[in-house]
C-alpha cells in the first residue's frame, strides 16, 4: 500500500470545490469529502469528483444499527468511493456488516476504515460523559484490535498514535491520520499534531490534511511540499 497525501476538501459548495480543484492542473490529489459537503451537495458531489479522476475518502463516520450500516455501506460502494469510514463504537457485529455491505458482487470493495476515538474526546470526557473509565489509550488500541478482528483495512487516528496501531494490528493494517501541520505552519485547532516528515517516520499511511494546503496562498505548492515531505 503505497503513502498518500489527502485533501480534505472542507468546503460547503460545489462551487468551491471545483474552484480549488481547478487548481491542480495534470494532478489528481486524493481527496476526502466530509459531512459538511456531502450533505450541501449530495452523492453528485462524489460522481463528479470521481468522473475527474480523483480518488475519494468519504468521510460519513456511519454508527447505527448493524443491518440500517449494511444497506447504507452497499450504497456508498456503488458511489465507487476509494476508501470510507464508521465508528469503532457501533460494535465488531456493526464493522462486520458493514464489510458483508461494502464487498460488491465481484468480490471488490473500498476500503473501510474505523474512527476509534474522536479526538475531540479526551479521557476525562470520557470518563464523566460516557462512563467509560478504561484509560484513552488502552479503548483506542482495543477498538483498533475489533476493527482488525472485524476485517476492516485500518483507524484513522493521530500520526502520534499510528505506531503503536501498527505494533497491536500489523504492519499492514493502515492508519490514516490527521493533525498535520508544515513545521513552520498554524496549527489552528488542532492539538496534537505533527508534521508530514514526522508522520512518515513515525509510520502513518495516509496523512489528511486540509487547511495547510485549503488555505494556503498556494495550495498546489503546499500539496507539493506535503507530498515531498510525506511520501519523498
Ligand atoms: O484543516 P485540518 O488539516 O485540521 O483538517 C483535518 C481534517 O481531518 C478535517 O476534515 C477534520 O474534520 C478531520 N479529522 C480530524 N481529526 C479527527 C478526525 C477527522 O481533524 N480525529
């Protein structure tokens, strides 16, 4: 499997979209689509992204019942995304069905990949609002491990944790990893982040990265930089 740069592409129009994909002349970055445009735009947005020749991460983060995530995952397969997502949380019987849904006729399938924590909860949050009292780390490695057992491809989770993923779940079971900022870049909101030399050395497969190149004066040359720097 080979390291990749991803866009995520967090805007709330088409319009904006293709704008910033105009860009990229003769390139065809790897993009991620989350909520925020898909619900503006609807599956249109992924067709067309697609028809220009971009792989896709769709970013939906499914967690409902396990039959309700198999009919949705069969859904999102005949989009033809390249990889999607669903929370570790809905359970290893959920990720189960969610592959059954996902497996085309064919045998072919996107990749899935399951969100652990989020990192907007820490252990603290986790402990009064969820009543989940194990520590972060040891949760975030077990659902990597159900998520594996389950026959999912990988996590997404911080480039710092992606390491250890890859001591509890394999070599080859991928991590992809946002919080990446260029050393010399705005963090912003981010919190524990790291920079896409650092992400590499430290193992993650994929990085997402958004506002470093989105809002970049010259976001093909922040791509750039990202890639020499991530997959060199
Ligand atoms: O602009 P920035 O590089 O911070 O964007 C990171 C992207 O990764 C955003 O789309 C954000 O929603 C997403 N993400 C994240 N942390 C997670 C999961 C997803 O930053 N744990």
């Amino acid at each position: 499997m080979g390291k990749d740069v991803i866009i995520a592409c967090d805007f709330d129009s088409a319009e904006k979209t293709f704008a910033f994909l105009d860009k990229f002349t003769g390139k065809k970055p790897f993009v991620k689509i989350g909520m925020e445009l898909y619900y503006a735009e609807g599956p249109s947005i992924v067709r067309e992204i697609k028809r220009r020749g971009h792989k896709i991460f769709l970013d939906l983060k499914l967690h409902d019942i396990p039959n309700t995530v198999k009919k949705a995952m069969a859904v999102l397969s005949r989009l033809d995304v390249d990889m999607c997502n669903l929370h570790a949380a809905g359970t290893t019987k959920m990720m189960t069905a969610a592959i059954e849904g996902l497996t085309r006729e064919d045998g072919t399938r996107p990749l899935l990949i399951a969100v652990t924590q989020l990192t907007s909860t820490d252990e603290e949050t986790m402990r009064t609002d969820l009543l989940i009292e194990k520590p972060i780390d040891e949760v975030v490695m077990h659902y990597a491990h159900n998520a594996k057992i389950a026959g999912l491809d990988g996590v997404v989770c911080s480039p710092l944790e992606a390491g250890k993923v890859h001591g509890v779940c394999g070599e080859t079971f991928l991590t992809v990893t946002p919080g990446v900022r260029f050393a010399d870049g705005d963090v912003g909101d981010q919190k524990r982040v790291t920079t896409p030399a650092k992400a590499r050395e430290i193992g993650s497969d994929y990085i997402v990265v958004g506002r470093p190149i989105t809002a970049a004066e010259d976001p093909v040359a922040a791509y750039e930089r990202c890639v020499a720097e991530f997959v060199g």
